[in-house]
C-alpha cells in the first residue's frame, strides 16, 4: 500500500454529516451523513495505544456536540457515555467541549473525591406500569445474571434471579414504585434468603455503600442525573466508571446506567412522546454484555438509540458460554478497526473486501523408457470449495514417447483462484501505525470494501496526554452519610489550592483548552 499523503488538519463536519478521518491513499475525507445513523450501530476495535479513544470516540462525540437538532424546534440530541475504561483525557475534553457547546454536563463517578451528581438506579421502571417481571428482568439484565456475571453454573444464575423475583414482590403495587431504594432493596434481598444467591445480595451490599446512588440524598435536583429530563433537553451526561478500579460493583452500575437508558427512552415511546435521537458510546462493552444482548440493541433501534461499542480486541467477545462476535457483527452497520490480532480477524476483514483473480502456472517435464509408442493430450476443469472462496481450476497435459524403449512427457497445469484483494500486508501496515484504521461501511445486505483511514486529532497528542493526568473535579465537602478519611478530603482541597496558587499552571491549562477550541468549532 502506497504511504498516505500529507493530511491537512480536519476541519468540523457540514451540518449534516460526522467525519472519521482521511482516505490512507487518496486523503479525501471519509464521512458518514446523518441520516445513516438512524438505525444502526457502530463498532470500534481498538487495543491500548491504537488511538481508538483520542482518534475514533472523541472526535465523535465532539462532532455529536456541533451537530444542530434534526429539526428546527428540537433540542439537540442527548449524547451518553459510559465509560469502563476511565479515560481522564476523554472526560475531560468532552466536559469542555459540552460547555462551549451550551449543553448541560453531569457526571457519576464511584469515587468518594469527585464532584460527582447522584444517579437513581430504579428510574428507569415505569411507575404506571410497574410488575414483579419488569424490575426483576431489569436487574437481571443490567447485572448480567442471564448468563452469570461470573461465569457461574446456571443453577447459581437461577437462584440469583430468584432472589430478585422475590425481593421484588415487596415493591410492587406500591404508590410510589419510584421510591424503591438501595437500602430497603438490600434488606429485602437479605430477609428472604434465598439460598446460594449469594452474588446478588453481595452486590447490593457494595452497592448500597455509595451515597451517589441514593438520590434522596442530592442537595437539589440539579445534582441528579435524570435520564427522562437527559434525553429531552439533549443533556450530556458521563459515567465515569472504570472497570479495573471496582470490578464488584462498576459493571452493575454500569449496567443499571444502560438499561436505564434504554428503558427509559423505550417508556417515552410507550407513552405516545416523539423518538427523540439519543447517542450512547460505551467503552468496553463486553462488560455489560449477555445472552440477550442482540435483543437489546434491535430494540435500542427501534427506540431511537445508536450505540457506539467499543472494545479491544476479539477474543474479549468470547466465553465459555457465548459469543458476542456475530451478534455485533449482525447488528453494527459501521466498523472501524484499529487493530487485527488475530486470524479470524484478518479473515473477517479479507471475506468484506472486493476479491481478484488470480492464474497460477506449474509444469512438469520427465522422461519413461518402454516398448510402447504414442501420444495423449487432455484437459481438465472444474472447481472446488474449501477455505474462504471457491477456487476454479483448469489443467492440460500433454505427452508422447518415442522409440520402443525410451520418452519424455511434458505437462502444464493452471490453477485459477479467487482471493481477497486485501492482503496480509497492508493489513499488518495499517495494523502498526497507531491512529489508522480500517473504515467499513454498510450498505443494504453488503459491507462495502474497507478502507484504510487516518484517524483525526482533534487535540494536539501532547495536550490530550496532559488531560490524562488531570484530576476530575474534586469534592470539597464529604458526600452525605459517608466518613470520608481527612486525608482524602485534604488532598482535594489541596489540589484546588495549588491550581489557583499557581499562575503559570492556570495559563498552561488556559492555552490547553484554547488549542481545544482552534481545532475545533462548535454550535452554542
């Protein structure tokens, strides 16, 4: 593959279209109009280091922020991001560039020092239409219990959800289903001791530890992430959550926060309101993901969702009991491949390029002796299957022997094969250079050939790396009901002082956003 030409620095989208990068070879810029984002999803596969976050996530939602409402008298669209990977860089920008934008941000994070807002995870049950089945499937889903969060038998999966489905009786029909807590959902679980469903009671026991989860709690309501009020005011809103720091209960969290969304948005429709257009990035989907996950987005279609999944590599989609990698193949019309690890990839990638021809020769020349004379010519075609294509095949021999004891035989074979156009090494050139990829579009029932694309900076490599070590907002006062050690809230404290104490640090964060906002424009 020839070397990629000189890139101008990309510009914003026009209004109605969002731009992933530049052509490798040509430089033209690859971008996607909006109405083809209506129904479908996109995914984006990418190990530590590709640029899959800096180069794929943020500029999307960057563009997402400039795009005005599809129509006049609307808001603009919501736009959510869980984040499972905890990328400091990628918050950071997007909380500015929600700013400059005119959108509301809020954010949850777990951690006791941040500024987070306070999230409801029972908000998204419909308290006019609430059954022992809906809160008990809600959490079974967003838990993940329809396989095993941790890859237990499914006897222990069953008696988990057993224990949902009885705590849950409790809370229906009550006036107020929305008033189910953490707590009172806790105690429940722990009262009917279902056996060997420890997990679930576990979980709720961390759970129920986090006063961000307890929206009783908020000083006002605008501290709280309301995912209704989100999707009609065309809010932005953060789920800072990474996985490695508290395995035992960032997925459930993180899993509530989907569902929420989803139900939420699926409620809206239930109730004769407009689909409203609603953004979802999630960064290491497969944490949240089960056996019902193809379900779950054919519905986020139909209820106005595009999902933006993003993980690293394929065998992250693979268990002992499922495998992800059809159903997010079947259900993602637009892949951006930043790394190929492994064979099946490479062949998934060569089976949607545009295939050629290719003749091959062989020929063999040898000498007999014997009492016999004569001649033969023959031709053989046909074609044979095996492998990823078809292989069509046409030989032809010929030879003759001279003389009573000696001869010699000569003969031709071709071999016609059909193979990808895609080699193996423009796949590992594009592979090796951090920040390209592989762009894959689909249209109707077929994926058009990939094209190997240079991902965009919309903030310079040296700044996005500066976010990365920034704090997130830092909370002063310690959160209600919690004991927060002093020196924890000393260090926060601490790191605010030193900011405004320190001019020169001021103007190098000043100059950051700055660069932020030449690089890109936004609506607002």
């Amino acid at each position: 593959m020839r070397d990629s030409v000189p890139l101008n620095q990309p510009t914003r989208a026009a209004a109605s279209q969002i731009v992933f990068g530049h052509d490798c070879i040509s430089g033209e810029p690859i971008a996607v109009d909006r109405p083809f984002f209506e129904n479908l999803h996109v995914h984006v596969r990418g190990s530590t280091g590709s640029g899959k976050t800096s180069q794929a996530i943020l500029p999307f939602v960057l563009q997402l922020l400039a795009l005005p409402p599809a129509k006049s008298n609307q808001r603009p669209d919501p736009i959510f991001i869980i984040d499972l990977a905890g990328d400091q860089a990628n918050f950071h920008a997007i909380r500015k560039a929600a700013r400059l934008a005119g959108r509301k941000f809020r954010f949850l994070s777990l951690d006791n020092g941040h500024d987070s807002d306070y999230f409801n995870p029972f908000q998204g049950l419909d308290p006019n239409r609430q059954t022992v089945l809906e809160l008990a499937n809600m959490l079974v889903e967003a838990f993940n219990l329809d396989y095993g969060m941790f890859y237990g038998a499914d006897y222990f999966a069953s008696q988990n959800t057993k224990a949902l489905v009885a705590a849950a009786k409790e809370f229906v029909g009550r006036p107020q289903p929305l008033s189910i807590s953490l707590d009172d959902f806790a105690d429940e679980l722990n009262r009917r001791k279902v056996p060997d469903a420890e997990q679930i009671r576990t979980t709720f026991l961390f759970l129920r530890q986090y006063s961000q989860l307890k929206p009783e709690l908020a000083p006002s309501a605008e501290e709280l992430i309301d995912i209704s009020r989100a999707i009609e005011e065309g809010e932005v809103i953060y789920f800072f959550l990474p996985a490695m720091s508290q395995q035992i209960t960032v997925r459930p969290v993180a899993g509530l926060a989907l569902y929420t969304i989803e139900k939420t948005a699926r409620r809206r429709k239930g109730q004769g309101q407009p689909v409203k257009k609603s953004w979802v990035i999630v960064d290491e989907f497969q944490e949240l993901s089960g056996k019902s996950f193809g379900s779950f987005l054919i519905m986020c279609r139909s209820v106005g969702l595009t999902l933006f999944l993003a993980n690293q590599h394929n065998s992250q989609l693979r268990t002992r009991d499922l495998d992800l990698q059809p159903i997010v193949s079947t259900n993602t019309r637009l892949k951006l491949y930043f790394t190929v690890d492994g064979k099946d990839e490479i062949e998934e990638l060569q089976q949607m390029a545009k295939t050629k021809r290719i003749l091959l020769k062989s020929t063999t020349d040898g000498t007999s002796s014997g009492t016999s004379s004569g001649g033969s010519f023959g031709t053989t075609a046909g074609e044979t299957y095996g492998g990823l294509y078809p292989t069509t095949h046409e030989s032809r021999a010929s030879g003759s022997n001279y003389g009573s004891f000696s001869g010699a035989n000569h003969s031709e074979t071709q071999t016609e094969h059909i193979v990808s156009e895609l080699e193996l090494n423009d796949i590992k050139e594009v592979d090796a250079k951090a920040g390209r990829f592989y762009f894959i579009q689909k249209s109707g029932d077929h994926f058009h050939s990939p094209t190997p694309v240079q991902g965009m900076h919309v903030i310079d490599e040296n700044a996005y790396e500066q976010l990365r070590s920034e704090p997130l907002p830092p909370r002063l006062t310690p959160l209600p009901n919690i004991d927060v050690p002093t020196t924890k809230a000393s260090k926060a404290a601490k790191v605010t002082r030193d900011l405004a104490a320190d001019p020169a640090r001021q103007r190098e964060l000043q100059t950051l956003w700055e660069s932020i906002d030449r690089r890109f424009e936004f609506n607002g």
